[in-house]
C-alpha cells in the first residue's frame, strides 16, 4: 500500500495498480490511477469522491462525505456528518459526532456507528435533518 500525500497547494496525486490511500487536504487536488480498494482521507469542509475510488474517512475539520456509483465505504469523524453514498450499495460509518445520514434507500444506514455515546436527544429536528427527510434522506441522531 502506498500512502500518497498532497502539499498545501493544488496536487495531482497518482496511485499504484495496488490500494493506495491518498491524502487530500487541497479542493485543487486531483487523484489519478485510483481504484476500487482505494481510500481518501480529506480534510476538506466537504468531499465527493471521484468515478472509480471506493472508501472516503473525514479527517479533522472535514463535515461532509459524498460517494460515487460504487459501493463506497465512508466514514466520519468527531464533528457532526452529512455522509451520502451515492448510487451504489454503500456502507456509511459515522464518527463521534452526533448525526450521520445516508442517501437513498439502498444505502445501508449504520444506526449503531453514527451513535455517540451521549443519550438520545429529545429535540426536535433541526432544519438541515427536516430538508434531508424531504429530499429522502435518512438521519440517525443520538
């Protein structure tokens, strides 16, 4: 496994015929020759991975994750998520923060991961979980 990683400016990251993890820190960075067992740390505010890279972990700072038309894996952090796997039978992990979400129905929501150990909340929804319901996300707060 190669580990690539970008400088603070705009970088073309290009991988190896084997699963390489890329670090992306720049919205300029570019992955080229990426796979499927391929996988993204970003820190960027918001990251939709690219065709054919199949796994997105949000680093620090990093608030939103987006997947492609793969099964993707995609994991959160300790602030609170949007994660939305696109197409695809994907698998959505949320960190320790306090929301995690999926898109579309196929997408295997995991309840138990995107848990915090705080108790469940009694508020009532917030404006970004009422306009993810209209939109036919799903959203698990704890």
């Amino acid at each position: 496994m190669a580990i690539i990683k970008g400088t603070a400016r705009a970088d073309i990251l290009i991988g190896t015929a084997q699963a390489d993890q890329f670090y992306v820190n720049h919205a300029g960075d570019t992955i080229i020759g990426g796979n499927s067992q391929d996988q993204v740390l970003s820190t960027l505010a918001s990251y939709e991975l690219p065709p054919g890279l199949g796994s997105l972990v949000l680093s620090t700072g990093a608030d939103i994750g987006i997947g492609n038309d793969l099964a993707n894996r995609i994991g959160g952090n300790q602030r609170n998520n949007l994660l939305d796997g696109g197409a695809g039978q994907d698998e959505l992990t949320g960190g320790s923060g306090r929301t995690c979400s999926a898109s579309a129905m196929q997408d295997r929501p995991m309840p138990t991961s995107c848990r915090t150990s705080r108790s469940a909340s009694t508020r009532s929804p917030s404006t970004a979980q009422r306009s993810a319901w209209r939109l036919g996300l799903l959203w698990a707060t704890s």
